[in-house]
C-alpha cells in the first residue's frame, strides 16, 4: 500500500479505542506486577487505574495524530516511524525520572511507569499500521 491509501474515519477511530482498551489491560498487569513487587500507587500515581488509563489514552491519540502527519508529509514514511518510533519512547522515559524523587517512590514503581510507555507502543504501532498503513 502506499501512503496516499485513503483510511476510513471509523476504522482509524476504532483502532485508536482498541490500541487504547488493550494497552490499558496490558498497563494494569504491569501496574500489578509492579505493586506486587512493592511499588506503592499512592506514591507513584501512575501505577493507578486513573492515571495509566488516562495517560495511556492520551499517548495513543497524539501517537496517531502524529503516526497520521508522518504517513503524509515524510518522504518515506515507513523508515522515518521505524527510526523515530524507538526513539520517542525512550524519550518518553525522561517524563518518569522526576517521580522517582517523590516521597515513598521506588526504583520498580518508576520502572513500570518506563514500562508501560513500551506497552502503549507494542499495542499501538501494530494497530496503526493496520489502520493507518505506511
């Protein structure tokens, strides 16, 4: 397919609600796995079903509006998400660093925050590249 392929609203709509519903269940069992290892949720706010939910949601639609924009401006598309895909998550990471000096925060609530950021990306590129093919 090409990157002038057209793409129905619904089906992007629809892709976007299901990379956010799956990535949020993959976030809990991190959110899980984290507080059983000790990370307290009062702490890092993020290990909270109203925070990841939330935050998740939010990253996946500036992801696909962004995913969107790159699909029609760059050159090739495909290589440029390929390299700036890795690159913006482990960019994201640095938005995790400061909880990690909040009273009662741990070094594991920190890392599944870091964690979840790689979730929302394992779900949501699959997805893009369905709704929105490169």
């Amino acid at each position: 397919m090409t990157t002038q392929t057209r793409t129905s609203t619904g089906k992007v709509v629809l892709g976007v609600v299901a990379a956010i519903a799956v990535a949020s269940i993959g976030n809990a069992v991190v959110s899980s796995a984290a507080q059983a290892l000790g990370a307290d949720p009062n702490a890092v706010e993020g290990l909270k079903p109203q925070g990841y939910v939330v935050l998740t949601a939010v990253g996946v639609i500036i992801a696909a509006f962004a995913w969107s924009s790159i699909r029609k401006r760059a050159k090739d598309p495909a290589r440029t998400l390929a390299k700036l895909v890795p690159i913006v998550v482990v960019i994201s990471f640095l938005a995790d660093v400061p909880v990690f000096f909040l009273p009662g925060a741990s070094l594991i609530g920190v890392l599944a925050l870091m964690l979840m950021h790689v979730v929302v990306a394992l779900v949501s590129v699959p997805i893009f590249h369905r709704v929105l093919p490169v």
